[in-house]
C-alpha cells in the first residue's frame, strides 16, 4: 500500500481508497509524479468534494533537491456512477403534483407496497413527505425491514434560477410518556445519538430543548372520503384520528359547500355525536376468489395452482384445493395486507374461498379509488385478483392427462367476484361510405354530455372523451376487431369497441347517443358490472341530505374536550359531482324460518337504503347454501317457451306467427304439425345467434294444457375454436356476457297466417323456478341434438341457486302484515340505527281525530300515498318498547294530515284510536319483507341482496 493512501484513509471521513502511481519523465527536464485517488468505501460513495495540496516542500515535507518544484495541480476525472438496469421508475411526475399524484407514482414501482403522501408548500416549490407501510408476514416480523432508496431524476425541471429536487430520508419515532407525565407539569427533555461499528455518535438536543406535556386537541381523522350516494346525498366516511390528543374524542364535526362559495363565506355543517356516526353493523369488507373445472364432458377434474394477488403484491403458485387456513397464511404474507380470515366452500366445478378483510390501517371499502391519472399499473378496481393460467383439467380424479385448456378455449378458470362493467359501442357511416372527420356523435352519461367525438377518433380518444366527464372514473376502449383502427367504421359488419369501466365499482347506467352527423351510433350493455360480496365501511359515517345539484367539497374534524382538531379533506380537489346512483345495499336484515301452505320457507325484513329510497324500483333477493353465493354454474343455454292456450271452444286454432322480437324479423307460421319446417329451420336459417336453434313441443290440446302446447325453443351457441391472432380480452368477456336474444314475439295481427290464432300465446324465459327471475343465456356450452356434452362453468359466472326480483311496491305491501310488523316491534328495525334517516320531525305529532285528521306542528315532506311512522318516543330509537303505528297519507293541508283508516288498519297501530296533546314523532316507513316459497329442509341457505333502481 502506498504512504499516500495510508495517509488519506487516516482522515474520519475516508474510510477506503485506492492510490495508484505513474512517473513520466521528460529526460533533462522533469519528471512528473501522477497519483490516481479511487473512493471505495462506504463513507465515500457519490460526488466528493475535491482534493487540495496545502504543502509541497514546506511544513515538514522533504524540499526538494537539485531543482525547482513545478505547481501541483488536481482535476477530477470521473464523477461516481452506479450501473443500473431496468431499475423500477415512475413515470414523469409534475413538478406540482398532488399527494395523491406522487402517491400513485410510487404505487406503481413493484417494490413499494403502500405510500401514505403528504404535500406542504416549501418556498418555490414543494415537500412530499412520504411514508412507506407495508405489513411483514408473521414469521417476519421481527426482521429488520429495508424501505427502497428512492433517487431523483430532475432533469426534465425547468425554472428561471438552478431547479432541483433532492430526496431525504428520516425517521420518525413516537415516544408513550405516560409514565412519566402522571402527576402533570413535568418538563420532558430528549436528545438522539447515532450508532454504527466503532460505537455511539455525540448527542443532538432538539429546539426547544424541552416541552411541558399538555391535553390537545385531537389529531385529524384518518381516510376520509365522500361517495355520491344520489343526486341529492353524499357519504362521508371516516375513521377515529391516531392520537385523541389525551380526552376522548365525543364528536365528530362535518362540512360541506359547493365549489362556487365564497370561501370566507360560513358553511354548512353538522355537528355528529360519535355514537351516532359509529356504524352499528360490520364494515369489513368481504370477497371471495372461485376456481372451477367444467363439469360436463372428458375433463372435469380440477387440478394444477393459481396465484392471488392484493394491491399489486402477488403471492407464490397455491394449489387449486388449497385449505383456508393456508389461504390465509397465503395472503396475510402479502405486504399489502394487515389481516384477513378465510373460509372455504365447495362449488359446483370447484372451490369458493370468503376472504373477509380485518384492515385497520386501510379499512372499509378494498375498491381502489381513481384520484390521480399518474395511477397506471393494475389494478385499478377491487384490489383482490387472481390469476388461473396454471390451472389444469384432467380427466380423472387420479389427476392424469390434464391439460390447461381444449382447444375451443373451455378451461379451467379463476375468477373473483368483483367485476368491471363492459359496455359495446358500435359506429357506421351512413350509407357505408369512407369514415371522414366530418362525421362526429356526442355521448352523454348520468346527465353529463361529452364534446363531439369525430368518426376518425382511436380508441384512446374515446376513452379520453369519457374519462373527461368526471363521473365513472377512468375508463378503457379496445376494439373487438384487431383490424378496426378507428372507433367509426364503414362496413356493416363492423363489430365496433368495448367500453370497459375499470375504476367504476358496480353497475354503471348504459352510455347514451345525443347526437350524431354522418354516422349511426348503437350502445349495448355487455356486461354488468357486479362489487364485492359485501362493500367494507369505514367505523365512522354521515349521510349529508337535501343537496342541490352540482359539485360539493366536503371535510370533518374531531372534537374532543379541549376542542375541534384539524380538518381532514374528505374530497379530490376537484370536489364531488353530484350525479344519480343505484341504490346502495339495505340495511338491519332479519330472517326467520316458517312454514308457508305446508311447505318450508323464509320471512326476510329489512329497511330501505339509506340512499335516496324514492328511486328504488325493485329489490332482488337471492338464496344459496354457500355463504359465497357462487355453488352453482352460472351458465345457462338461452332458452325461451311459448305457450299457447285455447277456450274449449276453440281448441282447433293451432297456427300463429313468430317474430324475433316486437317489430323485429318474421321467423314463420308456427304449425304443431310440421314444427321443423314451420319454427326450426326457418329460425336456424336467420343465422347469427340463431343458426343452431331448436324447438320441441310438448302437449296434446286437452284439458291439461288448457288446450294448447307449449314450445321449447333452445339457442345453443357453438363452442368454436379461435381464430388465428383472437383478442384474449374479448374472447374472455363473450364468454361471461350474455348471448344478446331477444324475448320472441306473437305476432297476432299477422292474418297471413291464419285468421283464427289461439286465444293466447305467452312468451317467457326460463327461469330459476316458478315466479322467480328469468336465466339469460350465457357462458361456454357445447351442445348437440341430445344433450350438453360440454362446457365451462367459469368461475366468473358462479352464481346462487336462485334469484328473485320484487317491486318495491311489494315490498311494502309486505311490510304491512301484522306478523311482519310484529316481528319487526320485536327485533327493533322500524327505523334501521346503521346510517340512521333523519326523523321527519321530532315532537311534532300533536292530535289524532276519530275521522283521521293528524294535527302537527310544523309541514312535514309527505305527499298522498305515502306511509310514515308515528311513535312515542321523543328520539330516534330502534327499542322494542317503543310504541308505533303506521299510517297512510291521503291528503295533506297545511299542518293537518288526513289518514287512510282502513289502510293499513288497526293491525299496524298500537297507539291508541284517537289522541291529543302528545309531542311524538313521525319518520318514514323503512321496513321491507318478502317471503321466500319451497326451500329444502334441512339445508343452510344464505341470502344476498342486490338493487334495481330506475334512475
């Protein structure tokens, strides 16, 4: 080793280097000396300030002899450098990028799991500061965990004066001073020191040096977020802040104003008790991950691995049977998740795992919100994935000769039960000529119109132009045709684009054309998008009623003792845009088991949605005996029935004609004698959807069938084998879409049949039982003459044994039986405690009359027909001993309603008959019953619930 990297590695903060000599001489003149430093170690890694020569001859050096010294001179001849390759890297993030910008671009590097962002105006420019979270396996929780080390490219910064941006890294560490705090008054003092190999660093005493504990005020509410509920309500969630700053946090304060107030202007709010605003049912959200092999023809035996995946984070191959306890260990080692439980059932072709998520750090709702266009990497919906391309099926249960798929695609799938919406657009020129930028159409979504989208515009355009709205989030396009390149086409064949909603959770109302030049615009939905089994909800929550149109900010802060903490925005910083929604789910459910004309079934009650329960058209009830709703295949042939019917009299009227649709194609004149060349052949030779139509016919005019038959007609589609170069994505989204059939039509005005029709004929679907929901054909099934010999039952598709769907109207006029009524006195859900409605009034019921007039103290929002609540208590209350009686509006005149007496009637009152000087309340009738018929003794049956609102 040289004397001179001896000497340099004796510095502190040089801890190794490499000195290399060189001589040149030049003979009888000089001779130059040329040493080369190398910084190796750790202490000297990047850019090093430059090294100075103080002394040459001078201050202990040797002098020279026999000549002069020339100058010393350094120069540095390579900056430090790391190679990297293919590091993970963001894409380009805005100099003033939101929290939520910087977010998203961090989320999208595989090595960060979660990033918690909070931006601060730093003079010119900005701080992010950024938390890294993520949950270590259990196994892995005493391991010391290494964060990534990020770096910053700023080269792209552009600024009158040096732009940079530097990243630092720190620490934070929370100190419990409860010990030494009881007494109160007692001055704490802290200093931190560094460690590393050769011992412990001086001390550093912070400013001030020391502080007096003292209650404050709590700290801001963790995750709030607002969702449009209606077009006139908004839900804010939240839960309880990190530190309640020493007193309990007793309220909650929320408020809320348009984006075109004055911002010194006084706002609405609301001042919630946190009892009141604490959910009283379970809000953790729940999903559930299906693998399924087909359960018809040579391979119908489950085998092989597949892997989950949460937030970006996947786990290693599982095995198709894995049990719920290793499920659980499976996606608990996952960074992203905190905790989950886990239980297992069997399906129809397979297995059903219900993943219940017990997040605290980020609960409530598992469906990714899209607030930053800088979120680009999957997923961009529900967080739970699952990937089945290992999955095999084999034909026997010894697992051998197993294959990933035939070839017509049938395999086995894996699928969660969250959805995203799809949608089929289809544009073309009128009269088929040449697509030009003079042919444009506007779309127009939830009351919200694009600006003109021209016939030459790509599929990303269109996507742009939707996503631009500000209602469904952000959306995909592709074409379904890989040779189509524009979203407007000039053949009538084109197959047009899909509309993908992938930030959109649920049901999304179809896209509409407004208006269109030179070209016709059809929209479809292909697809509804369907949520997790049951959305999670934060601890704490407010329905803001009453909104006016338009687009609303919104925030909360806790309160304790000392008073009301920051404020935590629960909007983007574009705010919130009121638009019409679905229903959200019902509330405060209770089943009971009774027998109904000798057989068994269910009474189910509930109360409406706390969303705005005057667009809710119908209620759907569904049952299974699996919790995951998913045991049985969800594919099904299309399959519709005519049944015709004659008066004794006129049982020889046979013949009648049959059209695909009201005011669709004629198919023929259906004769009972010669059904093949009157309905089959005719259908098959439409082609399309129908080319392999059959129909049976069944009856023999008599008495039994009312004398007339019934016709079965079929509408298998084939199973074909994909052509060359097929897009995967769509051939997938077919295969979990509905076949678009239309309900067939009896065309009895058409005399070119045969004047005398039967008396009726009735057209229908087959459905899940009697008076319950029709099946729309769907899924891959291979069908002959014979019988199904083969098909799918794609996890995507499982469904529940049945599924009924009931107006609201009826499910009110079920409510208002007295066993009904009774059991809900008894169970307490006349007025649900989860998200509680507002009372109508409070103390405002003052005096009934023997002919129905109710005397009031103030105009309360109650129209004719509607049925509300009066009740004894002077509060809100879901006890048993409260007394109430419903009743019907039949007119209202100022402060005095008139009541139906004889609806509902005495059965639903336990008040009594007339009364005066009370000050009780009155709310809206919530409650909602159905009874479910003809279920099997013996059997678990679960139930689901879904809406259907016309909006």
């Amino acid at each position: 080793m040289l004397v001179l990297e001896r000497e340099l590695e004796n510095f502190a903060g040089i801890d190794d280097v490499r000195v290399k000599r060189a001589l040149t001489e030049t003979s009888g003149v000089r001779v130059t000396v040329e040493y080369t430093v190398e910084f190796m170690g750790v202490q000297v890694r990047g850019k090093m300030q430059t090294l100075q020569i103080l002394d040459v001859g001078i201050n202990g050096c040797s002098a020279y002899v026999g000549g002069t010294a020339g100058i010393p001179s350094v120069r540095r001849d390579q900056d430090s450098f790391v190679t990297v390759y293919q590091a993970p890297t963001t894409t380009a993030i805005p100099f003033d990028a939101s929290d939520e910008d910087v977010k998203a671009a961090l989320e999208t590097l595989s090595v960060v799991s979660n990033a918690d962002v909070d931006r601060q105006v730093n003079k010119n420019g900005y701080d992010w500061r950024v938390t890294f979270v993520e949950f270590p396996a259990p196994t892995k929780d005493m391991e010391a965990r290494m964060f990534p080390a990020l770096t910053a490219n700023g080269y792209a910064l552009q600024a009158a004066q040096s732009p940079s941006i530097s990243v630092t890294p720190f620490q934070r560490l929370e100190l419990d001073m409860k010990s030494l705090v009881s007494g109160g008054g007692v001055s704490i003092y802290t200093r931190v020191r560094a460690h590393n190999a050769d011992g412990w660093g001086d001390a550093a005493v912070p400013t001030p040096v020391s502080i007096q504990l003292a209650k404050q005020v709590p700290g801001a509410v963790r995750l709030a977020r607002a969702d449009v509920l209606s077009d006139s309500q908004v839900l804010v969630q939240w839960d309880a802040p990190v530190h309640d700053g020493g007193e309990p946090v007793t309220e909650f304060r929320v408020e809320w104003w348009l984006t075109s107030a004055l911002a010194t202007a006084a706002k609405p709010f609301a001042v919630v008790h946190a009892l009141e605003a604490a959910s009283q049912s379970v809000t953790d959200d729940v999903a559930t991950i299906t693998v399924s092999a087909p359960t018809a023809g040579l391979k119908t035996y489950l085998a092989g691995t597949f892997r989950v995946g949460f937030d970006g984070q996947w786990s290693p191959e599982l095995a198709y049977d894995i049990s719920a306890v290793d499920m659980q260990a499976a996606l608990v080692a996952l960074s992203t998740i905190e905790n989950v439980s886990v239980n297992r059932e069997l399906t129809a072709g397979g297995y059903t795992w219900l993943v219940t998520f017990l997040q605290r750090k980020y609960g409530g709702n598992q469906h990714k919100r899209w607030r930053s266009p800088l979120a680009t990497q999957p997923p961009l919906g529900y967080k739970l994935e699952v990937s089945g391309s290992n999955l095999l099926a084999c034909t026997t249960a010894e697992l051998i000769d197993c294959v990933p798929h035939l070839p017509t695609t049938v395999a086995p799938r894996a699928a969660v039960d969250a959805t995203p919406e799809l949608q089929h657009l289809v544009c073309i020129s009128t009269g088929n000529v040449a697509v030009a930028n003079t042919m444009k159409f506007k779309l127009k979504m939830l009351g919200f119109e694009t600006d003109f989208i021209v016939g030459t515009a790509t599929a990303k355009d269109l996507a742009t132009a939707i996503t631009a709205l500000g209602v469904v989030g952000s959306v995909n396009v592709r074409y379904r045709d890989t040779a189509q390149t524009t979203v407007c086409s000039d053949s009538a064949t084109a197959k047009g684009v899909t509309v993908e909603f992938t930030t959109a959770q649920g049901d999304v109302p179809p896209i509409v054309v407004t208006t269109t030049t030179g070209v016709g615009v059809t929209i479809k939905e292909q697809r509804k998008g369907r949520a997790q089994l049951h959305v999670g909800r934060l601890p704490f929550a407010y329905v803001i009623d009453g909104l006016a149109a338009g687009t609303y900010y919104a925030r909360v802060a806790a309160y304790n003792s000392v008073g009301f903490g920051p404020f935590q925005e629960a909007t983007d910083a574009a705010g919130l845009l009121l638009v019409a929604r679905p229903p959200v789910a019902p509330r405060s459910l209770r089943v009971k088991a009774k027998m109904i004309d000798y057989s068994h079934g269910m009474l189910v009650v509930w109360t409406a949605p706390r969303s705005e329960d005057g667009n809710t058209d119908k209620y759907r009830v569904e049952w299974d005996h699996g919790a995951g709703f998913s045991t049985q295949c969800g594919e099904y042939i299309e399959t519709q029935t005519l049944v015709a019917t004659n008066a004794l009299a006129n049982v020889a009227n046979k013949k009648f004609t049959v059209r695909t649709a009201n005011g669709g194609t004629k198919i023929g004149c259906v004769d009972p004698a010669n059904l093949a060349t009157s309905l089959q052949t005719p259908l098959q030779l439409l082609g399309g959807v129908y080319a392999g139509g059959t129909a049976v016919i069944q009856g023999a005019d008599t008495a039994t069938y009312d004398y007339g038959r019934t016709y079965t007609v079929s509408f298998p589609q084939p199973v074909a084998v994909p052509s060359v170069g097929y897009d995967v994505a769509e051939n997938a989204a077919v295969a979990t879409s509905p076949v678009d059939i239309p309900l067939l039509y009896w065309d009895a005005a058409d005399a070119t049949c045969t004047a005398t029709p039967p008396d009726s004929v009735v057209v229908q679907r087959s459905a899940y039982g009697p008076g319950l929901d029709p099946k729309r054909g769907q899924g891959r099934i291979g069908f002959d003459a014979n019988n199904v010999f083969n098909n799918e039952c794609s996890a995507a598709l499982a469904g529940p044994i049945a599924r009924q769907t009931i107006d609201a109207s009826t499910a009110i006029t079920n409510a208002l039986k007295p066993e009904i009524l009774n059991l809900a006195a008894k169970s307490g859900v006349f007025e649900s405690a989860d998200l509680a409605r507002p009372a109508l009034c409070e103390a405002c019921a003052q005096k009934l009359t023997a002919n129905g007039e109710l005397t009031v103290t103030m105009s309360v929002a109650l129209a004719a027909g509607d049925y509300f609540i009066v009740a004894d208590s002077p509060t809100t209350s879901t006890s048993s001993s409260t007394q109430r009686c419903v009743m019907k509006v039949v007119s209202k005149s100022g402060n005095v309603i008139t009541v139906d007496l004889s609806e509902p009637g005495r059965s639903a009152c336990e008040l009594p008959v007339t009364y005066e000087a009370k000050a009780w309340r009155i709310s809206r009738f919530e409650l909602r019953a159905h009874t479910i018929r003809d279920l099997t003794p013996g059997r678990n049956t679960q139930f689901g619930w879904s809406l259907v609102a016309i909006l």
